[in-house]
C-alpha cells in the first residue's frame, strides 16, 4: 500500500467518502487508488471553483466535510476564491494537494510554487506530510480538524513521493484522532444574556442570529425567546445555512446597503448576539459608518459563532424560563391557491418573488447569489413549504452554482434551485457541467440583466458620481449578450429563455415538477 | 483630484495604457476615473483569471506591461494561477487590487483577507499605499518594478480610503523612479563559454537557449555560433515567446516527456545555458531523474535569464568572431504549393500540423495549449512564414485563450492563434467573451479529445498502473461532451465544429483569410 492509498482509506474510514477533484500528475496516485479502496465518491470538475465551492456547498448541507482534490499551487489558487466563503460560512473541508517529490521542489520545476503560502490565506489548518508513512495519520488530523466546531478549512499538502511511497502497514494508526469539543457559551454568558432580554420591553433590544442558531430548532427557541421577553429577532446579512419558510420562526436578515441597515438597527439599545457578529457594512464608503450599530447601542454576547450559538440559545430558554412559550414570528404557510393567479407580464422582483414563492417545492434548498435581483425574496419565499436557504458568506463572486452542486450531492433527494446573477454565474459556471455528468437535481435560474448591476449602486454609494461613458463600460456585460440557453446546452443542461412572468412561471414549474438540470435564463 | 485618479494618471505617464479589469465596490474609484483621465485602455474580463492571463499576453507580445485591476483577495486570488505563469515567463506586470478601507480591515468584513499573503507566492514586488498622496509614486514604483528586466510581477493593493482621499497636487511626484538596468552576463562568462564553445567539435556541446535569446536576433546569432562552433542548439520546453518560421534560426525545444528529454540531451558533455536553465523534469516519477541532464555533464552558463542572454549572445559571437558566419539551422520557406496538397481524411496529429503549417498566415502568433495534441506541430510549422509562438511557463492551465486575448490587444493588425485542449479552454473559457466584445482577430481551435490525455499517459508515468474504471472516469470529459459550437456562440464568438481534415482545413482556411473571432472545435 503506497501513501495515496493509506489517505484514500483514512479518509473513507473517517466518514469522508466524497471527493470532489481536478486532479493532475502529482495527484494521479491518488486517483489510482480509487479502484482500490471501495467507498469513496470522486465527482470531477473542470476548474478548481467548482471544487472548492462543492465542498462547501456539501458541508453546509450534509454538516460534515468532504474533501478537494487538487494539482500543486495553480490548482489550489484556482480554488481560493471559494475557500475564501467557505472559511467565512465555518465550513468544514479537507483539501488534498499535491506537490512535487520533496527532491524535485528544490529544481524549481516550471509548477514549482509556495503552497503553504498559497493555502495559509484560506485556511485554518496547513500541513505537508513528510513521508508516505505520515500520510494517514496526517490525513486523519485534517478530517479532525476540519470537523472541529463550527467547521474549518483543512489542507493537506501531498508531495508525490510521499503518495507513491510504500507504507508499513504495521505503523498505520488505530483511532482517529479526537476532534476538539466545541466550546460552549459560559453559565455567566448565559445569565448575561437573559438579564439583557428580561427588560427587553423597557429597553428596545435585539436579539441577533448567526452561525448554527439558524437552523429550525434554534429559531425556534430565539422566536421563544422573541414572545416571552419582547425583544425583537433578526439574522446576520451573510449566513452560511438559514431554516426557513412556513412553520419556522422568521429573523430578518440584517440589510446590506448601509442606510437601510443603520435604519433598521437603529431602533434598537441593546443587542444579544447569539452566532452572530456586530453588524459591519460590506465595503467601506466615505462618510459612512462601517459599525452599523449605535456607538451607545450595548452590545451582549451570548455566544460567538465558534460556541455553539444553538446550544446557547437552549440554555437561555431555560434561563428565561421561556421553555412553553410558542415561538413569536412563525411563518404561515400561504398554499398556492390562496396567493391568487400568479401574476404576468413584464419581469419585475416583485413578480419574480411571487412566482418562487407559490412554486418553490416543499424542502427545497436555493442557493442565493442573485445579488441585486434577489434582494425582495425574502418575504414571498418566507410563506412556501421548508426550505434551505444559503447566501454568500465571503462575498466572493461565483460561489452559487458550485455550492449548489455540492448542496445537491449531499441531499440527492432534495431540489436545488439556484438563484444566479448572470455577471456572478460566468465566474464558475463550469459547474453546469459537474451538474450535468452527476445528472444532480439542480435548477439555475440565471437573472440576466446584462450588467454587475450592483455595482452601478456602489458607484455611486462610493461617491464616484454618476458613471460616465468609459465607466459604463466596465460594469456592462451586453456587449456581446450572453446567450445563456446556448452556454447551459454547452455543457449538456437543457435550458430555455424566459422574457416574461408566465414564460418565467411555466418553465420554473416544470423544472420544478421533474428531476434533473436545468436552466432558465430569466431575461430582465 | 483623488489617490485613484493619481494612480491612473501615473500609469499612463509612465507608458502604462492597457488595464485589463474585473472591478468591485473597492475598486469603482479607479473606474471612475477613467472618464476624468484619457489614454487608458480598459478591456474588461469576466473571470480575472482571464485578466491576469491577458495581461501576461500583453507582455510577451507588447514588451512592455499592462495594469489589471481586480476586487480584492478573492479577486486576486482567481488571477494567482496566470500569475504564476506570467512570473514564470518573466512577463511584466501592474496589479492593482482593492482593499478595504484600512480602518474597515480591522472590523472583518465578509470580504477581509490576509491580501499581501496572497500576493506574495506569485509576485516579485507587493505594497499596500497608506495614504492617498502615497499612491501615485507606488503606482510609478510599481511600473518600474514591473519593467525591471527581464520583467516582474508587482502588486500594488490599494485601500479604499487612499483610492477616495483628496491628493495634494503639489505632493505630486516628478520624474519616474529609475529602472534598474539589466544585469549583463560578465566578460569572464562570456570568455568562459566561448573556450567551452570553441571545442564543441571534439566535446559534443549544447548551447541551450531560453528567455531573450528566444527572440530572431539572439536566434541568429546562435545560428552564427553554431555555424562557427559545431554546437548543437536547442531550447527550453517551457518558454514565454519563441520567435520562428521561415528565415529564422530552429532550436528546437527540450522534449516533455523524461525518457524522450534524456535521450535527446545524452550526446553532450557540455551544455552552455543562455537565458536557460538546467532542464529539469516537469514532474517528478519514481525511479527516474529530475535533472535531465548526464551527472558528469559540465555546465557553463552564459548568462541566466535576468542578465539579458540576448546581449551575452552578441557578445559572445564577437568572442568567437562568428560575425560573418551564415546561421546554421534556418528554417527553408516551403510555400504551400510546394507543401503538396493538403491532406484528408481522419484527424491525426500529423495530418493537423500539416494544415496548419500550410495555413499558418505570416506574423501570426500562436498561443499553445493543446498540451497532447500540439506536441508534434513544431517540424510543419517552422517552414511556414515567420510567427511568434507562447506556450505556458509555468504549467498553470488555462493560460491560453486570456494569453491569446492579451496578446491581440498588444498587436491588433496580427492575426493570433489559440490552440487548445478542451480540458484546459474550460479553466478561462470566459476569455471569449472578452474577444467577442473587443473584436480581437484571434481564432481558438479547439482539440476535443473529451479527455485530460495527458494524464492517461502521466498516469502511467508516475507507476499508477493502467488507469481503472474509477480512475478512467476522473480523467474524461466525455460524459456529457462539451459542445463548443455553443459555448462560444454563447458568448458571442462565431464558431464550427470539424470533423475530419477537409473541413479542419476548410474552416480554418476561413478563419485564416478573416478578420475577427472565431473558433474551431475539431473533434479528435
């Protein structure tokens, strides 16, 4: 057994059993061992965005990690971007990447590079294996680390030596190695906390989620909390995963321009964060605050996002002694027959919500890298069935379709529906064709304004003025148009064009009422 | 006027005029002010690997650099794998990447990133500005990095506050900072390697050419002392821009593969390296060497990459007094009358070089990334009419259609030539939109093999043994097959599938005798 191999069944026997790989020369020892070692899923992609922005989509869905493969530097760069949302999100991820034979690294080889230094940037955890015998004990330390609470970036560098290396059997490890328990809130936080929220009807007070207190049970009890204290519940701007849609309690997301969200914030004295950070602005704009809190506002942490903000939030009910209170701000369910028609004619984002709303599927999973165009959907998708909703977290552009792909390989039995701004899905959208060869049951919607709309905004949020000509340029994507049903049936996803809501709401329907890709470019 | 404006001011002073661009929020000052100052170009891509890749392209074919301008960690981590090539091929380039404010760095922003970290594996030179009056001379500091011979990547990150800030006019810098002159290979060198030379008919000797010396002139002149010598001449596999074709001197390239590389550098006992290095392997493999060259070969070197191995060729002709020797090794023009006719039937590798060879329309430039396919095109291409031909330098795929995009905008009357692998067009495919939308008179032919080949062979290589089923799945792209009639319809590039040698030729022949975009997806 060579080193690539002692990994591939370290991984398989630690619970890691999908891939998602672009590998190259360096890696191919690893890649040979996949008809060796039985258990392991290897889904390809072709750019390494694809790949990284899978495996987070993956742990968001599956809350465990799975792993990248990788080839040298350039491979692991190509990946950064999504690494990059997938630290922000706290996902768990193991990357694998090769390097050089340990003496062919000091002939500086044309792919020779710094992959420490490339990876530290993304990652929480860095390691290169020394020798073939290290290979799985280090493998087993990245799945550890990658699972320690809430979620971390593991990356393992492989140089090629040591994956083609023969390993004693004899020196393989036994147990796993143990993953850290994740912290918890301190009794004192906790009592902290309820202190704050008990007077919550004399001093307006926020309570504000993040993290894991996004899931359905922790919203539960933060909409407990929300009836029995009167303090008023809403969620970070960028969350990894968020519980939603009928039955479950409803916390709006902090807004991202700065002037909404310093309105909506303002109102508030006091703020308990349970997972969640102080609100800060997106990007920095002259004149404008970045802290978007009152500078008196007080600020009380029931837990940070690495202390299990939903356990966090079960000890405060009990504090609170709010433990029979129904959940405040549960979303009702609006079947489709009392939204009335579904409306028609020319695109709006009113429109657009309307027709997600009544025909998003019951547990669905969407995938949220809209931008501009999605920023009105909150409210019509609050009322559908149960579903997941995942955002950027990182802010770095391209993360939908590859986190919808990965979302997809961890919940086969769940629509995915990806909602891409058309400036954002030409980042990654490779991933059309993963989706495509895994026959994944994913729907793109492609919102094709034919622009980096938002940035016509930040412009002038900026104070760059009004865009003159040359500037106008720069942010325009409609010179050529994308042709969006002609890219998706590129890669084998069938695709169709929708200029109007009844096209919008025919063709999402049956996306909707069968499995597999598809796309919609949605025109606007 | 602002610390953007100034830096775009400085730019263009300097003879900086090309910016290659994939803006954000952070970067819309820069943007802004190119409606306020004349004289730059901006040509925007929709994935900045495209950016930076272009920006390398510009380099190599302009001799001089180009700025990109890119949002962020995230933004600049997509450009770091055309980076690396572009270090790699010592091409010159400005980056300009945003940053937060510095005081929102501090309040950890989703899009907060370690920016310098990731920087610093594929640049020469980083700094960040700290305020808005310093940001014209890092700009200027920057241009002069960057055009140090024989030309560095610097990375100039530029936070919000010192884009937006008012500049002092009269803070403005004057004259530029000095470029560091080139190194020179010394007189003792030069000495050196003419005695080694001098010999060459007793002691079989390579004199191995790389960097520079890749250009007609320096060619020549190793023609010359070949000619006068008895040397053989040969040139690195990986280089940046090798000047070829009818009337010029052949050297021909190191071969890939080690066991043909071994073979092809066994007969010399001594290698005079001008502008090369030792070569070593691409990649390492167990049991087999990373340097190719015999252990008791002796080594003189010229003049390394950075000391102008052009000049140390000059200089060592005049040593040898080879002046008036006729170049050994030029390239016979065949005109394609007298190439016979073209050929038909199945594509093979063969019958393409001969298409091309034949087709191949005078100054054009080639842009080689066809990696399997492209590996025997040299013998039918160097007696076609002169042309400059880049491949990759540093191994990092998807350099090829943004080098090919970046290299029609720095030779707008060339007609360029992008020769691809399917597997690696997808990387930077986005790169056709960007030759859509700028008109550029380049023609991608596509090499649809609908497989990684290379790693079918490199599988072998490094001992995995024939690839397995699972093994086999990870290295194809045929499932779906990529249709790249649509994708680049999609992105507005006129495009033809071929099938066989006639309409290869036919189409190609087409695209050869047109102005414009086009692409070729021949099917192998």
């Amino acid at each position: 057994m060579n080193g690539a191999e002692s990994l591939v069944r370290a991984l398989v026997a630690d619970g890691v059993d999908v891939c998602f790989t672009n590998p190259g020369t360096s890696e191919m020892h690893f890649v040979s061992a996949l008809d060796r070692v039985p258990g392991m899923r290897c889904v390809l992609g072709l750019f390494e965005g694809v790949v990284t922005g899978a495996a987070d989509g993956y742990w968001r869905i599956a809350d465990r990690p799975a792993s990248t493969l990788l080839h040298l530097g350039p491979g692991l760069a190509n990946g950064l971007a999504n690494l990059h949302n997938a630290k922000k999100a706290h996902s768990g991820i193991v990357n694998i990447v090769g390097e050089h034979g340990s003496a062919h690294v000091a002939l500086d080889a044309p792919l020779t590079s710094d992959i420490e230094g490339i990876a530290r940037p993304m990652s929480n955890w860095v390691r290169t294996s020394r020798s073939a015998s290290d290979v799985a004990r280090d493998g087993r330390h990245a799945v550890a680390q990658a699972r320690r609470a809430p979620g971390h970036i593991a990356t393992l560098i492989l140089p090629a030596d040591t994956a083609w290396g023969e390993v004693d059997p004899a020196a393989q490890v036994g147990a796993p190695p143990e993953v850290a328990p994740a912290s918890a809130a301190s009794p004192d936080a906790v009592v902290r906390a309820a202190r704050a929220l008990a007077s919550a009807r004399e001093v307006p007070t926020l309570l504000l989620v993040g993290g894991n207190a996004l899931r359905e049970g922790a919203l539960a009890n933060a909409g407990r909390i929300a009836a029995a204290t009167g303090c008023r519940l809403m969620s970070e701007f960028a969350a990894g995963r968020v519980q939603r849609g009928a039955g479950r309690v409803v916390a709006p997301r902090v807004p991202y321009v700065v002037e909404a969200a310093l309105e909506a914030l303002a109102p508030f004295r006091r703020i308990v964060l349970a997972g969640a950070r102080v609100p800060v602005a997106f990007f920095a704009y002259p004149g404008k605050p970045g802290r978007l809190v009152a500078p008196d506002c007080e600020i009380v942490t029931l837990a940070d996002f690495d202390q299990d903000p939903a356990g966090a939030l079960d000890a405060l009910v009990r504090e609170l002694g709010a433990q029979a209170h129904a959940p405040a701000g549960v979303a009702e369910r609006v079947p489709r027959d009392r939204r009335g028609a579904l409306p028609t004619g020319a695109v709006t984002p009113e429109g657009v919500g309307h027709v997600l709303g009544a025909l998003l599927p019951e547990n669905a999973i969407v995938v949220d890298e809209a931008v501009t165009s999605s920023r009105g959907f909150g409210p019509p998708t609050a009322t559908a069935g149960p579903h997941d909703w995942l955002t950027s977290t990182g802010g770095s552009i391209g993360f939908g379709l590859p986190t919808a792909t990965g979302a997809a390989i961890a919940a086969p039995e769940r629509k995915v529906l990806a909602l891409e701004g058309d400036g954002s899905a030409m980042y990654t959208l490779q991933s059309l064709w993963t989706i495509a060869r895994e026959s994944l049951d994913v729907c793109a919607v492609i919102f094709a304004n034919r622009a980096y709309r938002i940035l016509h905004g930040e412009f002038v949020a900026v104070g760059g003025g009004q865009p003159g000509p040359r500037a106008t340029d720069m942010l325009s994507l409609d010179r050529p148009a994308l042709d969006w049903v002609a890219l998706a049936r590129g890669m084998g996803v069938e695709a169709s064009q929708a200029t109007d809501l009844e096209s919008f709401a025919t063709q999402l329907a049956r996306a909707m009422s069968r499995r597999g890709p598809a796309l919609i470019e949605l025109v606007l």
